[in-house]
C-alpha cells in the first residue's frame, strides 16, 4: 500500500508539472482585476479548449518580458498593458503582430472583430481587454439637485463645497476642457483645444480657480479607494475617480450617483509575446481568440464594473440581466461603454501625454504649490 500511495503521489506530481509546463500564461495586475479575468473568461475558456490557462501578477512595464528574453527563458505567453507598451513591444520585436480579423472572432451577428470593438486599436500587436472611466460621482444625500454636467462640476455657486479630483494633471484638465465644450463622441475637440496656445494654461487656470474658491476648494486623492470614501464621509461633495471604485460603493450601500458626461474612457489591451512557451503551437492564440471573443469579454463584467471591448458584448449582457454575480444587480447601466452612458465621452490620449506630460506636470505642481 506505501509503495501504491508513493507511486500515486509521484504521478501526481509530475501530472502537476506536465500541466503547468503546457498551461497558457497570462500575465495581468492582481487583485480583483485579474480575479474578474480569471473567472469571468480564462476558466471558461480552459474548459472549453481543454488548455489549462495560470494567471500570473506583475507590476506593469516591459523590462521582465525583455529580461526573459535576453536570457533565452521565456516563460509568458500573454500580458495585460498599456497603449504605449503595445505600441514599444510591437516596434522591438516582442509582441507578435495580429492579421485582426482572422485571428480575433467575429461578433455572433457575423460583424468582422475589427467592426466590433469599440474604438480601432494603438498597435498591430494590441486587442482590447476592457475599458474603464474616470469620471465624477456625488452623495445624493449631501447635493442640493442633480448634477448632470462637466459643466455643473465646477458650478460652485449652484453646488457649494470641496471637490476632490486626482492628484496629477491627466484627466483633470480633459475635464476641465469640458466644462466649456461639449466633448461628443471621442472628445476630438478637447484635445485640439488643449494642445491650442494657451490651452493647458486655461485649463489648470479654470482647476486653480475651483480650488481658490471659498465656496468650492479641493483635495486630492492619489488612491483608488479614497474618493468614494470621501463622498460617503461627507468631506467633499464631488469627486472624480474611476467607475469600478464607486459601483463597489454603491454595491456596499453607499448613496453614490455617477454622472457619465464627458466621462473619460481609458483602457487595457492583451498582447502576445513573440516566441512565447504556446507561440509556434498556436495555443496561446486559441486562448486569447477566446478569452477576447464576444461572450468572453462579457464575462468579466460578472465580476467587475469595467466595460468589455466589444459592442456585441453588451447585447449578451442586456439578455442576461441581472447580469452581475449576486444575481440582482443589472450590469449594463454600469458600464461605461453602454449607449446611455456614452452620449458624451472623450478617449484618454496617450500620444498628449507622452509628448507633453512632463512640461503640464510642471505648471500643474506649480499651480498646487500656490494655493
């Protein structure tokens, strides 16, 4: 019997490495986030393929990938990212380049995948995972009325008291821009008026002005978590932040309300890496053709408020509400993709703030530094 069981054992054990070593590494931030991706589409998409799919954490960047790479070891197969790293891993070599719409499903409809997602993508070597907003939020039961603007944001007079906004420069001034403009589909407008002369100087002008006022002010917040607390204590009566942070909120009772205007989307894409343990053997395509597909990008909206690339995605949401795990909570008025929420919204440049973040960030901590 003590030799059976050893042997079991044994078996078991090289099983548990046979199956890692053939397993398609995804590489994402931890966390809810990477919870929401694991259960919402890398376990049904290891079911189905039979491909079994481990979730590993990192910290963002490139330099592990390219550390794996010198060194002849590459051991990761997809990796969650940014705009600029798709569009840097693309140009060294790292990433591997997608023919889009044979290697990405189409939506169930027959919609070619490039037709499908939201917005087109930074690089050849990027596909939409999710989409988040930052946008602004009150307690409704310390707001006198209903804001419903950019443009009631900055109404002091109409709605007194504190604000709290984000700690650096980017999203504020986008915001601040709209106060002034409509942003419509995209937020073009916002961005050819801050990159006009003078632009970003009347912007910052326009956030000094609400901080400097006695019947506004502000405080900055630097994590997540904080401005819905601050909402829910009473210390300010707006805030800016990001969506999945105040549908925590108000899933945990606080009595939030999101304002959608002018919102400002912002996003992550997979990439796969070129050489990857899965690369030659097409696995880690199949993966990430499924975990990207119509029903699989609905899926991490099970789990989390973050909007899914794909348009066809809502659809599938909408006939199956409640859509949200607890089974009561009806997920597309959540969604910062979901046609009611998306009348005015601006896409986050990469490309304004990598060409100009480090001379705003000047004039921003220079404008703080006076008040």
């Amino acid at each position: 019997m003590k030799k059976i069981s050893k042997l079991l054992l044994a078996l078991s054990f090289v099983l548990s490495i046979t199956t890692s070593a053939f397993a398609v590494t995804v590489v994402s931030w931890g966390g809810a986030y990477t919870e929401s991706q694991k259960l919402g589409y890398g376990d049904p998409t290891a079911a189905k393929l039979g491909i079994p799919v481990n979730w590993v954490d990192y910290t963002g960047g490139l330099s592990e990938i390219k550390a794996q790479k010198e060194a002849g070891k590459i051991t990761w197969d997809i990796i969650d990212v940014y705009a600029k790293d798709t569009i840097i891993g693309c140009d060294e070599g790292i990433f591997v380049e997608f023919d889009f719409d044979k290697d990405f499903a189409p939506a169930p409809d027959g919609t070619p995948a490039s037709k499908d997602f939201f917005t087109g993508m930074p690089s050849k070597c990027a596909v939409g995972n999710i989409l988040y907003s930052w946008n602004f939020a009150y307690n409704k039961n310390n707001v006198k009325g209903t804001p419903k603007s950019a443009k009631d944001f900055f109404n002091t007079k109409k709605f007194p008291g504190k604000r709290a906004i984000y700690k650096g420069a980017m999203s504020n001034l986008e915001l601040a821009m709209a106060a002034g403009t409509k942003a419509g589909k995209g937020g073009d407008k916002i961005y050819s008026q801050l990159e006009a002369d003078g632009g970003v100087d009347k912007a910052i002008a326009k956030i000094k002005a609400l901080c400097a006022d006695p019947k506004g002010g502000c405080v900055f917040w630097n994590a997540g978590a904080q401005p819905p607390e601050l909402l829910a204590n009473g210390e300010v009566v707006m805030a800016t932040g990001w969506n999945g942070r105040f549908f925590n909120a108000q899933m945990e009772g606080t009595p939030i309300v999101q304002v959608w205007d002018s919102q400002i989307l912002d996003y992550e894409y997979f990439a796969m890496v070129k050489g990857g343990p899965n690369d030659a053997n097409g696995k880690a395509m199949k993966v990430l053709r499924e975990m990207t597909s119509t029903e699989g990008l609905a899926g991490s909206a099970k789990y989390i408020a973050y909007a899914p690339w794909r348009k066809s995605s809502i659809a599938i949401m909408e006939a199956g509400e409640p859509w949200f795990k607890d089974g009561k909570t009806n997920m597309v008025p959540h969604m910062p993709t979901a046609p009611a929420n998306t009348k005015s919204y601006i896409l986050m440049n990469p490309e304004f703030w990598a060409d100009n973040q480090d001379e705003i960030g000047e004039k921003w901590e220079a404008m703080k530094a006076g008040l």
